[in-house]
C-alpha cells in the first residue's frame, strides 16, 4: 500500500505522461543540432526552387586574335626578310652594254675635254681641287670646247684662291668669256673665292651639303667635285645630257622635269656599283661621263642618231621617231 506522498508523485508523473503524449513530437525538446520542423521546410522549400531555376553560368569572355609576323628569331634562324621588289626598267642592262660598245673610242668632247682634263696635275692637291671647282661653275650651260678655253687663259695666269680674288671683275669676266652666263659667273667666282680662303683656307668643301652651299655650285656640280676633286662617289651627276637620256631609255618610272628630280629617279633603282661580272664597277661615277659622250655624239638633243645606234630596237624613244 502506498504512502500518500507516494501516491501524489504517481498521480503527477501520470499527468505529465498524458500532457506529452497529447502534445505530440512539436512540443517534445530539442536534441543537440536538431532544428525546429517549420525551419526544416522552409529550406526544404528553397532547395526545391533553387533545384528547379535555371543555372547561370558565366559567359567565357571573347578574345580578339591578332596576327602579328614574326621576327626572324622567332620563325627561325634560317628564315629571310621579305624583299620588297624594286622597280627598274625593261632591258636597261643591254641598253648600257650597247652604250659603251658605241663608247668604247672615248673620243667625245667630254673624253679630253671634261672637267678631268682642265686642272693643272701638277699643282698642290689643295689648288687643284680648287680648280675642278672652278672648271665646273664655268662649264654651266657651256660645251665643254669653251669651258676648256677659258681655264687654259685663267692657268695661264696663275690659277688659285688668291690670284683670282686679286683679280678685277672686268678683267676675269675677259678671261672666262664666252661662258654661258658669264657676267653672273664673274660674281658667283668671286663669292666663293672668298669663302673659301675665310672658311676653307683656300680649300673646298669635302661634301655635297657644303658645296650646294657655295655661290654658283649646283647638285651636279658638287657631286662631280666629290668625285674628281676628292674621289668620293657621293650619287649621280646629271647635266642635261644625261636627264635627256633617261628619259629617252624611260630609266626613270615616270618622266622628270629637271635633272635634279632625274638624278633622285635614278638613284632609286641604279646600283652605285655593277653586279657580276663587273661588281667593282661603280656606276654612279661612270653614267655621267657615259651617257654625256653618248649625248654628244648620238643621242643629239635635236635630230638624234638613232639610225646608228645599238639601241634602235631597245629604245622607247627611238620608236616613236
């Protein structure tokens, strides 16, 4: 038989008993890491809708492709630089093989009587740089007959810096006549003279840019002194002859208009020097004397000789006539 104090925890553990069952599993307690059921689904619910929404995946970025050409390290040791092609006209080669088979005599004008005739060879190396100087400022617009007469009378008085700033303007303008021009030439002498004992001590410029700078010396003029005066092959003298001429044989891609503009045509596409079986055969310095010879002789500036030239059939010109 139980005590009443017995009987009374009986009785209340009985009524707890009851209350837990009634209550059911959400008034029950929370065991360790267990979460409340309403929580549970409510990430039930957004693992359903985040399983049933479309996945986004990052877009793959564009990358521009460029092509670049390599250098030679990188496409290999044995690999060449691109040549560009340079442009030269048609036959010239045969062209200028029959230009000095028609030359081979060397007896034009400019043979005996160019600028490499007409200083003294036995004077200092200082005065007869002087002196092709000055052989070239009169042989402007001059044939070469009357060039030559005119440095025989200005040798024959002592040809140098000095004896012709001694010298009075009506007696040089005597001694150089008939020149072509030969008032302007008096002057543009004198002015150089002068220049050249103050800056030069009575020598001459050693390159085109300072000769070009001189009172009465012209492109052609400079670069024929850097090649007689100082032997130097500084680019192609063009007279008129010689712009004629390329002209004619079309040695120029489109025509000139002045010898200036034939010599930088020409410079383009002529090697200064000659290619098997001649390399050592500087071109720039022989085309001058060349082609001058050939303009005095056949290729005349009015009526030329096509009749006996080598390069009748080779002659743009010649076919026209």
């Amino acid at each position: 038989m139980c005590s009443p104090q017995e009987s009374g925890m009986t009785s209340l553990s009985a009524r707890m008993l009851t209350r837990s069952r009634s209550l059911g599993p959400r008034a029950g307690p929370r065991g360790c890491g267990e979460e409340p059921a309403p929580l549970r689904r409510r990430e039930a619910a957004a693992e359903a809708r985040k399983s049933h929404s479309p996945v986004k995946r990052p877009r793959k970025a564009q990358r521009l492709r460029v092509a670049y050409e390599g250098s030679d390290s990188e496409k290999g040791g044995g690999a060449e630089p691109l040549k560009v092609p340079v442009w030269e006209p048609q036959g010239w080669q045969q062209q200028l093989v029959n230009i000095r088979a028609m030359r081979n005599k060397k007896d034009a004008p400019v043979d005996h009587l160019g600028t490499e005739h007409c200083y003294d060879s036995s004077a200092p190396p200082k005065v007869r740089r002087y002196q092709v100087l000055l052989s070239l400022m009169l042989s402007s617009q001059t044939k070469d007959q009357v060039t030559a007469g005119a440095m025989q009378r200005l040798r024959a008085r002592g040809l140098t810096v000095d004896s012709i700033l001694q010298t009075d303007d009506a007696t040089l303008g005597k001694l150089i006549y008939p020149v072509g021009f030969w008032r302007s030439k008096v002057k543009y002498i004198k002015q150089t003279s002068a220049i050249l004992q103050q800056r030069y001590g009575g020598d001459i410029p050693a390159s085109v840019a300072e000769l070009v700078a001189l009172p009465g010396v012209g492109p052609k003029m400079a670069h024929l002194a850097m090649a007689v005066a100082w032997g130097t092959v500084s680019g192609i003298a063009v007279d008129t002859h010689v712009h004629r001429i390329a002209n004619r044989l079309r040695w120029t891609k489109k025509a000139t208009k002045s010898p200036e503009e034939t010599r930088a045509a020409l410079e383009e596409w002529l090697p200064s020097t000659e290619r098997p079986p001649h390399p050592h055969r500087e071109l720039w310095h022989e085309i001058n004397g060349l082609l001058v010879g050939f303009g005095q002789q056949t290729c005349l500036p009015v009526r030329p000789r096509c009749q006996a030239c080598l390069n009748q059939a080779l002659c743009p010109a010649a076919q026209g006539l």
